[in-house]
C-alpha cells in the first residue's frame, strides 16, 4: 500500500494531460474510510473530467471516476468496519476529490453504501452512476404516473449508452413492453432491439424543432441527452405526461414553448445522481440489486485502467455503446 497505480489529470503547459502514475495514500483526499477499489466504471462526466474547460475538475493533479465499488481497509467511522464492502457514486468523488480511477480511495463515510444483498461488487458498477440515474429517472416517472399496466409508450434517448441502455434493460424487466429507442446510427439498430426495445426511431427523423406542438406519440420520455433532442421531443408528449432529464451530451440549452406545459400539462422532472442524500440511496440500490437487477446481460465491457484513455476516446467521439467497467484488482 506504500504506493500503488491511480489515473492522474494534471495541468501541464496549460493543457490537460492524464495518464496511470504511481501514487500514495498521502495523494488521497481526506476522508474517514479507506477503500481498497475492486472496480470503477466510466461515464460521460469521467470523460468530460480530462478535457480541458471540462467543468468537471478545476484544481490539479486530481485522480478521476465518480464511481467505485471495494472494500473497507479502514475506518475511523463506527458505521463501517474492515473487510466491508461497500459502493461510492457522486458526491464531490473525481471532482474536487479523488476518485475511483485508483487502486484506493479515502472517502467521507457520508458518502457511502454498504453493498446491498444479492449484488457482488462487479455488478454494482455494471450499474455505477449510469444504472443509478436510469434508476431514479424510472422512479420519476412512476411517482408521476407512469404504470406498466397502462401500457405507456416510452421513448428512452442516447438508448444504446450507459443510462440509456441500463433503462431500456430495466423498463422491460419491469414489464413494460411499448419502449421505443432514440439512436443516431445504422449498428445501434440491433443494440437497441437486444435490449429490449419495440420501436427505432432515428435521430435524423424525431420530428421538427421549431413546431411548439406536434402529433402526441409518446406517454413518457426518459432523456439522457437533453439540448435540441429534448426540445425536439416535449412537443411529442402525450397530455398529462412526463419527461425526465438527466444528461447534456446534446448540449445545456434547452429551446421550447410554455405550450406543452400549459396545454397538454406535461411535466419536466430533473434527475439528479450526484448530491442525493445517503439516506435514501439504499432503497435504491435494493431495487437493482433485486427487481430491477439487469446486470448479468447488461451490454459491458471490463477493461484495465492503462485502457480508461481508449474508452474515454470512444465517449468522446460518440462511438461508445452501453457500459465499461474497470477492473481494478
């Protein structure tokens, strides 16, 4: 434990550069537990978090990954113990402070979930951040109406990404059965189906921007990519429904019409996975690692940490599908 491998972002001749180093604890944020990390995984934000004017991290060297899923070395917290394991996601992790892209990681104890029955430390980042937000997104809509015996017709966007194809997987574990895809390419076709969607619609044939309303084909919308997608789809949204949002890989501005609001009574419910209070994040977590377990045939790639720079090229350049997890053991 003297030293060991982490992913390092530095600033350096005023570009971004990020690469595996060798590191020790003392390069470790302060924390209460200590982690010995098993896996992490990659998401949007990991990829944004090396880019320079990313928004994701300001002060440097800074070691990524907003998730990590290990087990506890050490505690000065009497609510963990050595030998636990244990789930962190969110929070300030690979941000302001270190993250999961290293062999360990000191954490608040506030930050963190004991892994829950029937799910083993892989599968918990099979999920991550991506699965956790896909989660509470689909709880959203289900406090607003949605319900699998009514049938509702659901459009999933960025649907063969890392929370669109997880909600895709668990809304037809659920049981609903009508979920049409969003895709922008001809190899995402069969991804999507194989995920359990009913209908492809491509990107390039959504619907036009500039109607404030149009044909209303859809019950309920799981967004995950927000920008001119999302603008392009509220005006689609059946009376009385919802549509959820929890990404910007299309971009922060969202360009609409209060008529969909106030004529059809639709709803825009904000998904948040970052700063959600611990105490409701176990209930959760139980929920994917029960009911809405899809992570034995979940679309995943495990990788090695020298291989994060390769998959955070491909998220970069719209060429990822599904989820990568890396192993860190």
């Amino acid at each position: 434990m003297d030293s060991f491998q982490a992913l390092v972002v530095k600033e350096q001749d005023e570009q971004i550069i990020y690469e595996v180093d060798t590191v020790t604890l003392d390069d470790l944020s302060a924390g209460d537990v200590l982690i010995q990390v098993a896996y992490s995984s990659i998401n949007y934000k990991d990829m944004l978090a090396v880019q320079k004017n990313g928004g994701v991290i300001r002060n440097y060297p800074m070691i990524p990954g907003i998730d990590l899923s290990g087990t506890v070395v050490q505690s000065a917290d009497g609510r963990f113990t050595a030998g636990q394991q244990v789930i962190v996601t969110g929070f300030a992790m690979g941000m302001t402070h270190t993250g999961g892209f290293a062999k360990y990681a000191r954490v608040p104890a506030e930050w963190i979930v004991p892994l829950p029955a029937n799910l083993d430390l892989r599968e918990a980042m099979v999920f991550g951040t991506a699965g956790y937000t896909a989660a509470l997104s689909i709880i959203a809509l289900e406090q607003h109406g949605m319900k699998v015996e009514d049938n509702p017709r659901i459009l999933v966007t960025g649907s063969t990404g890392g929370v669109g194809s997880l909600a895709v997987q668990m809304l037809t574990t659920i049981g609903y059965s009508n979920i049409a895809a969003l895709v922008r390419k001809e190899h995402q076709v069969a991804v999507a189906q194989s995920l359990g969607a009913t209908d492809i619609i491509f990107a390039s044939e959504l619907g036009d921007l500039k109607k404030p309303l149009q044909q209303q084909k859809y019950d309920y919308v799981l967004d995950t990519v927000g920008g001119d997608v999302a603008a392009t789809v509220i005006p689609q949204i059946a009376y009385g429904g919802s549509i959820s949002m929890c990404g910007n890989a299309g971009g922060i501005q969202l360009s609409t019409n209060v008529l969909p609001f106030i004529l059809r009574g639709i709803q825009l419910l904000g998904i948040d996975s970052v700063n959600v209070p611990i105490e409701q994040r176990a209930d959760v977590w139980a929920k994917m690692a029960n009911d809405w377990n899809i992570a034995h045939n979940a679309l995943t790639e495990e990788i090695t940490l020298e291989e994060v720079p390769q998959t955070i090229d491909a998220i970069k350049n719209g060429q990822h599908l599904g989820r990568t997890i890396v192993n860190m053991l």
